[in-house]
C-alpha cells in the first residue's frame, strides 16, 4: 500500500510499513472511525476529506488531466474551518496497522484556517493523491491539539464498496483490519425503523438477517468473512428493501484475494 501526499510545491512519498503501535488517544480515535463510523459533532471544528475528480485536481493545480489519466491515482482534498485563532495541532496519516507519519505541525490563522507556519500554505490547498489501495480500505488522517488530549479525524476511501439507492439511501463495506478478516458495513438515509433485510454471500455460505434501521435512518454491521480451510475470497452483502424492489449489493474480497488493488467480480 503506498500513499502520496502532494502540495503545490511539493510531492513526498510515503511507505507504510511498520507494526502496531501502542494504544492512545490517536490509535482509539481511528479504531472508532473503523468499527463504530463516527463522525463529528456539530460542536466540533469541521475537518475532513473530499474526494476530487480527476478534471476538479487538475484544475486545482493548473495541471493537464491528460496526462494523469492512466497514473491510477484517486485524489482529496482537505475541508477545514471553525478553528479558534492561535491553536497549533500536528497532523498525522495513520495506516490500518496504527503507523503514523507525522505530516508537519500546522497552526490556525485569524480566520480559523489550518496553515503550514513555515510555508503559510492553506491546509484546504493542499491535495491528497493516493494509490495501490485495496478495495474499501480507509486512509485516515489525524489533527492532534498541541496538548496531545484530545484530536479530530478525517478520511477517505481512494477506491470504495458502496451502493446507492435512487431515494438517497446509501450503503459502505471498508476494511477494519490489515488482514482483511473483518469489514464494517453503514448505511444511511433510509426510512427511520425501516425494515430491511441482509443477505450475506460467501464461498457457498448463506446468511440472511431480518433487522430494522435504526431511527435516525443509519444501519452499523460487522462482517468477519472467514472460511475454515479457505485463505481468501469473493463475498456479497446484499440488502433488500419491502418498500423498493431494487436491490442493494456490495461486492468485496478477503484474505489473500484482497491484498491486490482489483474489485471483487
């Protein structure tokens, strides 16, 4: 897995390749993000990732999409505002095995925008650019208060499982673990307590489940995928809805099939 960060004047590669780290404020707020798919409150400064079109990066950064079309790369950018003046945080990339690279220290201006001290480049300036993802994994990023008590986090998904339903309703399958024995699957936008039901497909192995979604419209499961004897495969998550006749199907890979950046057929 390799992931780029890219400024406007700069473009530094980074290799993840470490082991666990220890547990801490930072590792238990991207553990949240993975199992439990928090999101900020309304109280909280807004921090997260955008993913850009290629033609949106391009005009970004006066560049010629031509050229990157056949470079495989899926591209983001940061949304940040709502800071208070004068505070100064450290931004960290967290991998699926807890490693962090440290990204730089950054402070906050009088408009309450995250700012490079050194450059005085706007963090909202800077673009994303990763590569060589697999399917549904996260790249989470981590802005640690000066203190080190307390941190937001933002992510994305360079290449996701999803499924979208004409009426907004939508569903998400992204890996929680670097072995890819377990995925966290959310969906939002449905009806409050609506009805649904889950069929799970893998390696000849049915599962159905009848649940309801809960009042806010959201659903939240755990899909551990493993087969005994087998060390990898091809798997649904299947959704069907009484009110809608369209089925919602989110295909991904386990094990070793999915170590390789490819979509599940």
């Amino acid at each position: 897995m390799r992931f780029f960060y890219f400024s406007i004047w700069s473009l530094i590669f980074f290799c993840i390749f470490a082991a666990c780290a220890r547990v801490d404020p930072i590792d238990s707020s991207v553990m949240q993000a993975l199992m439990l798919n928090t999101t900020r409150t309304s109280q909280e400064p807004l921090f997260q990732c955008k993913r850009l079109s290629l033609e949106e990066h391009a005009a970004k950064h006066n560049l010629n999409p031509e050229k990157l079309k056949n470079l495989g790369f899926t591209f983001a950018e940061f949304e940040t505002n709502g800071f208070n003046p004068g505070n100064r945080y450290t931004l960290y990339m967290v991998d699926m095995l807890f490693t962090r690279a440290n990204l730089g220290d950054l402070i906050v201006n009088d408009e309450g925008q995250l700012v490079n001290p050194k450059s005085g480049q706007l963090l909202y300036d800077t673009s994303l650019v990763s590569a060589n993802c697999m399917n549904g994994e996260q790249c989470f990023f981590v802005l640690e208060a000066e203190d080190k008590k307390s941190c937001l986090i933002a992510s994305f998904t360079p290449d996701p499982i999803e499924y979208g339903w004409g009426d907004g309703a939508y569903m998400q399958a992204s890996v929680v673990t670097a072995d890819t024995s377990i995925f966290a699957v959310a969906g939002k936008g449905f009806q409050p307590n609506e009805p649904l039901k889950m069929i799970s497909e893998n390696c000849g192995e049915n599962l159905v489940h009848n649940f309801e979604a809960y009042p806010d419209g959201c659903f939240s499961m755990i899909l551990m995928p493993r087969v005994v004897n087998v060390e990898g495969g091809s798997a649904k998550f299947i959704i069907q809805r009484k009110q809608s006749d369209e089925i919602g199907i989110l295909k991904y890979l386990w094990g070793t099939l999915a170590k390789m950046p490819k979509k599940a057929p």
